[in-house]
C-alpha cells in the first residue's frame, strides 16, 4: 500500500506520529519531508497513492475544497485528523469571549473547524465519500458514550473516492 502523508512538516519530538508515510509532503522543506510542494496542485500522477493522511493539515486551509480534489485525483482513500469543534474547552472559550475565540483562531491560522456533518458534506463535494468518523480519545471507556464527543480534542475521519466522478 502507498501513502502519502500531506502536510507532515512538524519537526518537533512530540510530532513523530506525522512523519509516517511512504511519501511526505509539506510546503517547506525539513528533514522529514521528502517532497516540497502545494497540496492544491500535488506533483503526482492520477491514482498514485492508496491513502492520503492528513494530521492537523486541513483546518490551516483556506481553500480545502481544492485541496480535497486534488487528493482525490492522486488517491483512491483518505484519512484526516482534525480539531473537534464540540471539545469542551473551544465551547467554553468561545462562551466567555467570542470574539476572542475567533481572533485566537485567526492567530493560529486555523481557518475552519466542523462538526462531523459538516465534514460529512465537505468530502462529499469534494468526491469522497465518509466511511467512518470517531473521536480520538485518551482513555475512551473511561467516559459514557454521550461525553466521548464533548472529552475529545480531535476527530478522525476516514472516506473513500467516489469512482463514478472520476
């Protein structure tokens, strides 16, 4: 199986988990990237990946529609980590200060966050179709299933290409 990992750039000890990947791309070079380049114009041939993973990448996007597309040409499924806008902490934050919760967002260039539906719709237009979508928990027994989407930082989202829009 051949994968490729877009947007592994993080080059910090606590990143490890986002160097996987047989090919690695990030925008800027570093010692984990073995291609530089713009995941909305990718310099891969059609169906050239199995899965494409992205960690912590699309929320920094300001076009991820594109982006999706282009994933979609060069791979057959994709795997996308990403901020749970449901977590109890944003829902505080944002309850005691809006607009400081948008401004931090700004700050951190993360441009969007969605629920699962929202997600759900998202890949859809993009050419992809949602075949599961979890929360990352670090101890998920430990908590009713009712408080698993409030106690989670990140939601995994895994989907596969639409063929017929090929």
């Amino acid at each position: 199986m051949r994968t490729l990992n877009a947007g592994c750039g993080g080059t910090l000890p606590n990143h490890r988990d986002i160097w996987k990947g047989d090919v690695r791309l990030d925008i800027r070079p570093s010692p984990n990237v073995s291609v530089v380049g713009d995941i909305n114009n990718l310099p891969f041939k059609d169906d050239s990946f199995d899965v494409t993973m992205m960690y912590d990448v699309i929320e920094h996007m300001e076009s991820p529609i594109r982006a999706l597309r282009e994933i979609r040409r060069v791979s057959k499924r994709l795997e996308i980590i990403t901020p749970n806008p449901l977590h109890w902490e944003r829902q505080i934050s944002f309850a005691r200060n809006p607009m400081r919760s948008i401004r931090r967002g700004r700050d951190t260039r993360h441009y969007y966050t969605w629920t699962p539906p929202e997600m759900s719709r998202i890949l859809e237009a993009s050419g992809f179709t949602v075949t599961k979508i979890s929360y990352l928990n670090r101890n998920p027994d430990r908590y009713p299933r009712i408080l698993r989407v409030w106690r989670s930082k990140k939601t995994l989202v895994k989907a596969k290409r639409i063929e017929s829009q090929k």
